[in-house]
C-alpha cells in the first residue's frame, strides 16, 4: 500500500499516531530501566531527559522559524498587486520627460 494511500484515510491515520504514540512511551518507559553508571554529564543521568530535550529543541525550532518568517519573509496578499515606486497604475514605468499617450 502506497503511502499516500495511508495517509489520506483518517482511520489509518489515527491508527499510525497510535501506534506512534505507544513508541514513544515505551521508548521513554524503558529510558528508566537503563544503567547509568557511566553517564558523562549530569544529565545524561536523569531518565527521560533526552527525549524531553529532543522535544522542547523540535518545539522551539518550529517557534523561531514561525518567527523569522513573519517578520521578514512573509509579504502582504496583495504585494505583487501594488505598484512599485516610479510605475504608474498600468504597470508601466514612469519616465520623466515622457510622453505617455
């Protein structure tokens, strides 16, 4: 089955979240279980954390990038619809000293 096949049908979507869902707790379940005695850092011995930090760093990528692209990427609807500065409402250029009939 194709995979646009799978995604457009809302069943088999709610069913893949599902099963995302159940692995990733069980991912994060079993992060308990794990021995640490070698553990580098201080975090790196507090269970969960890294999922939380992959979460929070996936989260505040999708903020900053939201953001960046209002404030400087984004124009207005109706942009390209305005004229530019020197054109004249047909789309011409306006010249000084030329004639326009």
């Amino acid at each position: 089955m194709r995979l646009e096949r799978v995604l457009e049908n809302p069943e088999q979507v709610k069913k893949l979240r599902r099963i995302f869902y159940v692995t990733l707790a069980l991912l994060v379940g079993i992060d308990f279980f794990i021995h640490r005695e070698h553990a580098i850092f201080f975090w790196d011995s507090i269970p969960g954390f890294s999922a939380l930090f992959g979460f929070i760093s996936c989260v505040l990528i999708i903020i900053v990038s939201k953001v960046i692209g209002h404030a400087g990427l984004m124009k207005r609807e109706d942009y390209y619809d305005l004229p530019a500065e020197g054109e004249v409402e047909d789309g011409t250029a306006h010249v000084r000293g030329a004639r326009h009939d």
